[in-house]
C-alpha cells in the first residue's frame, strides 16, 4: 500500500517530490534507532528532489547531507540554524554538487536501477552555534561555484558518532499485477465431474460422515419409536383387563 503522509522522526519531517512539487508516496516504514527506512517506486531516471522540514513547535540547528546509492556518495550540503525560521524548511534543490554528478542540473535527483543497494539517504547531525554559509567561485569551473558550510557538529563523523537521525528511501520494483490469462479448462461430463468435485471438496469427508450419523439416527428414532408403541399397547392392554375385572366384581 502507498502511504502519502511525511516521514517523520525526533521532530523531523521528510518526503521526496517529483517536478510538478508533488510528494511521491512511500511503502511501509520501519524504524530502527537513528534509522527510518522506507521504499519507493519510480522508474529509473526519473527525477526527483529530497524536502524536509521542522515539526510545528520544534527549532533545529543541523548540518545536513544526502547520500546515493551503494556507493555511499555525498551528492549535498546544507544547513539549519534554529535563530533563522526561514532555514527550518530545506530542499535539495539547487544543492546538488556539479563535481558529483557531472552535471550543471543541480536541482534534481535522478532514481537509479531498482535494488536492494539503490537509494537516498537525508543524515541530519545536530550542531550548535551560528553556522557560517559562504559560495565561492570555482576556479575549475566558470559556471560552477564552491559551497561553504562552517559549522560547530555535535554528531561528528570524524569522532566516529552515528547521525541523530537517518532518514533512507529503498528504490524497489512495484510487483505488477499478473495479466496472463488463464487456459479455460475443457468441460467434463456429468460423471466424471461430480467425482472430481467430490475429491476436490476440502469438507466431502466431513459431509459423508454427516450423512451417515443423520441415517444412524434416523434409524435409532424408528426403534424409539417402536419400543414406545409397543409400551403404549401393553399400558392399553392392562387397561382393558382391569376394566374387564371391575365389571366382573360389579
């Protein structure tokens, strides 16, 4: 089942987009620890961007990335700093690193080859401080620029420590519905049909056993009935004899 709402976790919500900024719906979600995993379908080179936001009532100072693929591949940066409402709602758009995707489009995400190593992580590291955002040009590039976060993290990757949070989108394949039409059967006569649905029938067993108790006790309820025949024509008989015997004494 598609599920449309946000991935939401430690007051962090998180959804893709496609072109037109509508929110690609997910599979099932699964949360373990720092992690929360879920699954979409798109075929492969559709684009897509990566969207997440604070939760009403929560401020954020974070540094931010998104990871491809099996490779592991840092594709962007940004930040938020809770002092600054209008950081609190990011997007990968416009943040896509040109020197990873050998691209001048970065805007968008393009889905790879459905897999178990094929995906998009968002890893938010909690930081504190006021984070200092600054572009340069980029001397290998006319047209490109070097983005600059500085910024004081609290989940540091380089003293080993894990994310605060992990949000992870599995690309998968959509099971189709079959559509292979199924072999008509060639009909059976009459004697051959009521045999097999008689085998067929999960419940033909219990039924015959069914059949048989009803007769048994059909059979029992004539003898009941038999025997309380004959008592009844006994009870008249011995009543007729004393009637015959108060007459006599009479």
């Amino acid at each position: 089942m598609k599920d449309k709402t946000l991935l939401t976790h430690r007051l962090l919500q998180v959804w893709l987009a496609d072109h037109e900024n509508k929110l690609i719906p997910h599979g099932e979600v699964t949360v373990s620890a720092n992690t929360l995993t879920t699954s979409v379908s798109l075929p492969k080179g559709t684009e897509y961007a990566v969207h997440w936001r604070n939760c009403p009532g929560s401020l954020h100072t974070a540094f931010c990335e998104i990871f491809v693929h099996s490779k592991k591949t840092r594709v962007a940066t940004h930040f938020m700093h809770s002092d600054k409402p209008d950081t609190q709602a990011r997007s990968s758009l416009g943040r896509i690193s040109p020197l990873v995707t050998g691209t001048q489009n970065n805007d968008w995400l393009k889905a790879p080859t459905p897999s178990k190593q094929a995906y998009v992580e968002l890893h938010i590291r909690r930081a504190t401080g006021t984070p200092i955002h600054e572009c340069h040009p980029d001397p290998k590039d006319p047209k490109g620029h070097i983005d600059e976060i500085d910024i004081d993290i609290i989940d540091d990757a380089d003293e080993g420590k894990d994310p605060f949070i992990i949000f992870k989108f599995q690309f998968i394949v959509e099971s189709p519905q079959s559509t292979v039409p199924q072999k008509r059967k060639p009909p059976l006569d009459r004697s051959t049909r009521s045999t097999q649905d008689k085998e067929a029938s999960p419940d033909s067993e219990d039924h015959d056993d069914l059949l048989e108790r009803l007769a048994a006790a059909k059979e029992e309820e004539k003898k009941l009935d038999a025997e309380i025949e004959h008592e009844l024509q006994g009870i008249k008989r011995r009543i007729m004899k004393k009637k015959r015997l108060l007459g006599k004494g009479d």
